[in-house]
C-alpha cells in the first residue's frame, strides 16, 4: 500500500493511505468480523487503525486495546480522538477544557491498554475556547509521552493554520493531520444533519493544497452512495438526504460507473481510488465494512492508481 507522512520536529510516522476503523459491536459475530478484516488489513500491508473515546460508547477502545495485545505494538499506527461533546444530551456543551481532555486520554490508554497513541486527535471543536489554551493542554501530552503526533477532526482549516501558528510561534506541538467529511460525493454540513462536521469543499480543500496538510478522509465511500446506486440497491432516507440533493452527485455516479467498467474494477474501489490517489494533498481513506465485499474494494483501491486526468473527469473537470 502506499503511504503518507505524518510528522512534527520530535516524531515521524508513516501511515498507508487506507486506515480501517470499526463500526457496531452488538454480536460476537459482528466482533469476530471486524477481528477478521482488521487482521486481513495488516496481512495485505495496512498499519492504521482509528478509533475514538466516544465509539461504541467506549467499548471500541477496549476492542482495540485487545486486538492490540496480538500485535507488534510498533508496527501499528494507533489513532484515537478525545474531547467529542456528550450526545445523550441535548445541545450539549463542548468538552474541550484541559481538565476534560486529561480524562478523555488518560481513560484511553487505560482503555486500549498501551503506553502511547501515536495520533491524539481533537474529535471536534470549540471556536469559543482559546486556541492558546488548546495548545497548551495538547502539547503537555506530547511532552509527557501520552501521544506522539497531534491531529484535529472536523476543525477548519483557519482554526487549524491558527493553531499552528501560535505552537510555532510558541515552541508547541503542531498539529500533523486532519480528519475531515471528504468524499467524491458532495454534501454540506446542514445535509449531513450534524453543523459540527466539516465538509471539505473548495476553500478548505485549496488549504489543504497549498499547505501539503495531510487529510485522513472519514465517510469516503460516502457511506456507498455510489456503490449501492450502482448495484441497484436501496439506500435509507437519512444518506439520501445527505448526498441525493443535488444532481452533481447522480452525474458523478455515471462517470465512477464509466471509469470502473473501463479500468474493469469496482465502482466502490474507484470512489475509494479518488481520494488515496490526490497528488495534491496526502491523504488516507477511513473505512469500516460491515460485509467482505466493502473490505475487497477497500483493498482493490489500494492497489488502483488513477491519473489526475482520470480524478478530473470524475468531478467533471
């Protein structure tokens, strides 16, 4: 698999450009699922796992920490992110203060079980809270070997360059990478339902281009919009809602499906292939399955390269 480069000026990491994560863990069978594409994604080469404080209400940190026990702990890019707001309540205030954010991180190495994350990232943010205190609480936990690199998850881009611009200026610990909503398929925060998500769109994105900003994209597969229209299947209101909006989006599946016939691939590894082979910007697709046929296109993207003219014609470029 390819890679991209997470650093600051202390740590390096390199991650393949295929992170895999998990989603419900209701059943032992679903459990003995996720153990098995997680195992079969290393065996193909993949070394990212995500994860986060608030998944699984918990619980997906302490399957990781488990699964963790099997492995050469230094072979594995571990990621997990803190500080995600409480939602069984409503309008629910942010969790962004130090002392909320020290017991997100203390409980996830208890939980996962490890001495160190090698990405500790921010799950949301908090534009009301001083980005100086921010840093300040952040970089403590690199200094004290708790995390290695430091990302953020749904920030924008202003507020990151901010960030990274008092850390420099301050001797702090930057951040290395952002997780973003960023799919070939188009949709706003509004659509998604959720105003705390950051959709990446042209203003982020030229960031992102002009900054070399290493992106981790969550929903890649747009939650298999494409695939799903393609195979004729039925996609629930809510991801109708999210991505069926706007006609853009029924033209791009047309192209993903021209491309997958003419290269004789899956329309889910193209979707996949769009974003792992930007040469603009370094960036890794988040995926979870939830049947073997995902992780296959998963790995069959990995293993796809498409030309920038190719990535131009599926946005129509």
């Amino acid at each position: 698999m390819k890679t991209i480069t997470l650093s600051n000026r202390a740590h390096e990491l390199s991650i393949t450009n295929l992170a895999v994560g998990h989603v419900g863990m209701s059943s032992h069978e679903r459990r003995d699922f996720i153990t098995w594409y997680f195992d079969a994604y290393i065996d193909a080469g993949g070394n990212c796992i995500d994860t986060a404080r608030i998944y699984e209400n918990g619980d997906g940190e302490k399957f990781v920490g488990e699964w963790l026990k099997t492995k050469q702990r230094d072979k594995i890019a571990l990621i997990t992110k803190c500080g995600h707001y409480d939602i069984n309540i409503p309008n629910p205030p942010h969790r962004l203060a130090p002392e909320e954010l020290r017991h997100d991180v203390d409980t996830s190495l208890r939980e996962l079980d490890v001495d160190y994350i090698d990405v500790l990232m921010l799950h949301r943010d908090d534009i009301k809270r001083p980005i100086e205190e921010i840093m300040t609480t952040m970089h403590a936990f690199v200094k004290t070997g708790k995390t290695r690199l430091l990302g953020t998850s749904n920030w924008t881009a202003g507020r990151i360059q901010a960030a990274n611009q008092f850390a420099t200026e301050n001797g702090l610990t930057p951040f290395s990478v952002s997780q973003i909503h960023h799919s070939l398929a188009q949709t706003t925060a509004a659509q998604s339902g959720d105003v705390s998500h950051v959709i990446m769109d042209d203003i982020e994105y030229s960031w992102y281009k002009d900054e070399k900003f290493p992106v981790m994209a969550w929903s890649p597969t747009a939650r298999g919009f494409f695939s799903k229209l393609a195979a004729g299947e039925e996609i629930i209101d809510k991801y109708v809602h999210r991505y069926g909006w706007t006609q853009e989006n029924y033209r791009r599946l047309e192209r993903v499906k021209t491309l997958a016939a003419e290269l004789k691939v899956s329309v889910g590894a193209v979707v996949l292939a769009y974003l792992m082979c930007d040469e603009d910007v370094p960036t890794c697709a988040v995926v979870s399955f939830s049947k073997k046929e995902q992780y296959d296109q998963a790995i069959e993207a990995a293993n796809l390269h498409l030309t920038n003219e190719q990535r131009k014609f599926l946005e129509g470029i």
